[in-house]
C-alpha cells in the first residue's frame, strides 16, 4: 500500500510538472552530426518585420543543444546552425526535436513534436525548389554576360521570361499550399512570401477565411488588418468616386467614365519605373482607345512644370489630373497608393476588374477584354 501511494505521488508530481511546463515555454532539443568547428547555435524569432536573435546554446560533447523559451501563442522560430537556417512553430508546451548534419550539402533535417513545423518543412522544400531553378537561371545569365563583356537586350529577352514563369510557377504552387493549409501558421507564413500587389485579391480572400483563427498572434492579426483596409479598393469591389482637378483646372470625376473601360494609371514625373512603363501604355491606349478603352492619368507630382514637361516628352495623350501632394492627396489615400506605378482597370459598372498590371500582362488582359470572339 505504501509503494501503491508513493508510485500516485510521484505520478501527480510528474504530472504537474508537466503542467507547469506548459503554460510558461516550450523546449527544443536536438542534435548536430559533423559540426567540425561549430560551437553554437543560435534560436531566433520572428515577426512580421524583422528576425531576431533570442538565445544561443553551446554543443555539448555530443553534439547536443536544448533550448527552453516562453512562447505564449503559436510563432515563427528559426534555428541558426552554421550557415544554414531552419524554421519551425512553437508555442508553450510544444517539446520538439531536432536532428541535422551539417556536411549534408542538402541541408536536410528531422523535426517532430510540432505539426506546423512539419508543414514549414513541407512549404521551404517548394520555395528552395524554384530559389534553385531561379539562382540556376541567373548563374546562366550572369556567365553569358561576362562572355560578352557587357549586359544584352537579346539576353534579358531570353531569361526574363524564364524567372517570370518561376516565379508564377512558385507563386501558383504556394496558393495551393495556402488553400490547404489555412487553419496552420505554416499557411500563414507561405501566403506572405506572395507578391502582395500581384496577389492581393486571393489575399484579401484568405484573410477574410482566417479571421476567427490566430486571434492572438499579432503577425496574423496585423495582415488581416491590413487586407481589411485593402478589401474596398481590390478587385471585385466598386471603385470609390473621387473629383481631381486637371492639368487645365477643369474638375474630373470618376462617375464622368461611368459606362466605359477606364484605367486610373498612378505615376509621375520623377518616377523611373513609371516613366519606363510609359511608352507601353502608349501603344496600347493607341491599339484599345478606338474598342473603348480610356485612360486617367493621375499625377504624384508637386510641380507642374514637372508634371506637364513629363506628358509632352512622354506623348501622354489622355486626360491628367493631380493634387500635387505625391502618397498624401485625398486620392492617394483613398486608393491606398503606397508605391508607383500602381493602376487600376475599372469596367463600364465601376467595378475594379484589374490591379497593378503592366508590360505584357496589360497588353494580355485588354486582348482579353477587347477582343472577345464574337
């Protein structure tokens, strides 16, 4: 009887332990095969704007570390081994383990104890995937530069649509794995790696699906945040009215293009990649204009003599309108203009049908729009 009530003490003790572990850190533990001259390694913490250092452990005889951190919700951890980086999701309670070997070229590891870091590791083996094909493609470019002694226009024309495919590729690969994946801070992390102005209608969407979940990660909560305030000027929603004075003083509403195809095309005079842009909006505003396609031009410029010697050099020959306050005009702010050149497509019902596209994209969605089969 007495052994019976020691062994229930004992069990409780464990127990409570264990309890206690749970609500103030979770560990990690693991270890390192073939360190040669490493000594430490490093845990860091992310957030969504920077990546820190939190700790650092030395091996011990046996290659070995541990960490113990208080994490009160669910995050994005890394573990820093030599030069090579590791993610995985932790919050309090989670008791993971580690395994690597750093003359393994691949990088490969083993990770259990926590369900998402499985999914990270699922998530970076698509994003070293198409890393690789894209570093492959610029070691190519780069080599066949040299050879020539100086950057090609043919060159760029060969490999430029190569990384664009890559990177659609990946990007398409990453919204799979964010549709399975939305109750996982794994899908979470995926779907920031997108191009958020290419991609921001299917963000928008996924922030609006996770809402109710993650409801103490402040990462989380910041983007959802974020896609609410971008939800009324993305695609699918009613563009909003706005008056603007033109370059000749005259007002001009949006609701004067109620009926027509207009495109509201942020830029201005100091920009370059506007002004680069500039000769390809030119041709199609030529191609589309007589099939109903317009074009407001709306200025971030403060002067203008900049403004206007930009139209006549550029031969710009739609309508322009300005405040004249560069990102902090009534308009800008509306529209959320954070960068330029940014443009929206707006259908004849005032419904925006496009977003930021440019260069062949632009030229595809107006043959689309343009030239339906009859």
């Amino acid at each position: 009887m007495k052994i019976r009530i020691i062994t229930c003490i004992t069990l409780f003790a464990a127990l409570f332990i264990v309890a206690c572990k749970s609500k103030s850190d979770f560990t990690i533990s693991g270890t390192v095969a073939n360190p040669g001259s490493l000594k430490k390694v490093y845990l860091l913490e992310a957030d969504s704007t920077q990546v820190s250092v939190i700790d650092s452990a030395d091996l011990d005889g046996k290659n070995r570390f541990k960490f113990k951190h208080p994490a009160p919700y669910a995050n994005l951890y890394k573990l820093r081994v030599g030069g090579s980086i590791y993610d995985f999701v932790a919050k309090n309670g989670d008791d993971i383990t580690f395994d690597t070997d750093i003359a393994d070229v691949s990088h490969a590891y083993k990770i259990s104890g926590s369900d998402d870091s499985e999914k990270i590791k699922e998530f970076n083996k698509i994003s070293n995937l198409y890393g690789d094909k894209n570093s492959k493609l610029s070691d190519e470019y780069t080599a066949k530069s040299e050879a020539l002694g100086r950057e090609s226009d043919s060159l760029i024309k060969i490999y430029m649509p190569q990384f664009q495919k890559n990177i659609a590729d990946y990007s398409n690969e990453v919204l799979k794995f964010v549709e399975k994946n939305k109750t996982s801070l794994a899908g979470f992390y995926a779907a920031t790696s997108l191009d958020q102005y290419k991609y921001e209608q299917q963000l928008v969407a996924y922030a609006n699906d996770i809402k109710d979940n993650f409801k103490d990660n402040p990462a989380v909560q910041r983007f959802i945040k974020q896609m609410e305030a971008a939800k009324p000027v993305s695609v699918g929603h009613k563009a909003p009215e706005f008056t603007m004075q033109s370059i000749d003083g005259k007002p001009v509403k949006l609701s004067d293009y109620k009926g027509k195809y207009v495109m509201l095309d942020f830029w201005a005079s100091w920009c370059g990649p506007c002004r680069k842009e500039n000769p390809n909006v030119v041709k199609q505003y030529k191609i589309f204009k007589p099939k109903g396609f317009n074009i407001l031009g709306i200025s971030l410029d403060t002067e203008k003599k900049d403004w206007q010697q930009a139209i006549n050099a550029d031969k710009l020959t739609w309508t322009h309108v300005s405040e004249l306050q560069r990102f902090d005009g009534p308009t800008e702010r509306l529209y959320r203009i954070e960068a330029i050149p940014s443009n929206f497509i707006i259908d004849p019902q005032g419904v925006i049908v496009a977003k930021n596209i440019t260069g062949v994209e632009l030229e595809a969605f107006l043959n689309k729009t343009f030239n339906k089969p009859e």
